[in-house]
C-alpha cells in the first residue's frame, strides 16, 4: 500500500531552515502496521544547496479518544538546510 501526506493536490507541510519538527499522519485512527516513510521535497524558499531533510524519529501515538483508543503515527524531521523546504511524505507498509 504506498501512501502520501498530504494527500496531492492538499497544501504541503512547512519547515524552517535549521528547524526541526514533529509532523503526524493517520490511517483513521487505525494502526496499519509497521511504514515505511521518506520526507520529499516539494518546495523551497530558494535553489540552494543541499536542502535535506532527515527523520530523526519515528512513533507511534497511543490516545484514548470517546469510543476506544486511536492510533496516530508520529515522527520527527530536520531541515539542516539553508532554505526554507515544503514538503510531503511517501510511505507504504512494511512487509
């Protein structure tokens, strides 16, 4: 199952040169197992280079919510680079 958050055509995630941030994504609630994700550029404020990104983590986000618990996916990335960067997640399950 490949995937990506946004979705296209949705307004793509920010982050700030030599920011760092925490960035969410869910199937519904639904825990669809162990993915495999990469932050892809879209974007940036300038044609500098490099501009990367690196996830620094990844988690998974356990809360209780009215009708049982949901689970959220977490993970945190880095922009390293000089420019601003926009960007958006591909991602697929794990087999």
């Amino acid at each position: 199952m490949a995937w990506q958050f946004p979705p296209p055509g949705a307004t793509r995630w920010f982050l700030a040169h030599g920011q760092a941030a925490q960035f969410g994504y869910s199937f519904g609630g639904t825990y669809q197992g162990p993915q495999y994700v990469e932050a892809k550029l879209d974007s940036s404020s300038g044609a500098a280079d490099p501009r990367d990104l690196v996830v620094q983590w990844h988690g998974i986000e356990n809360r209780a919510v009215f009708g049982g618990a949901q689970d959220n996916y977490i993970l945190g990335i880095w922009n390293p680079s000089t420019t601003d960067i926009w960007f958006h997640l591909d991602g697929g399950g794990v087999t």
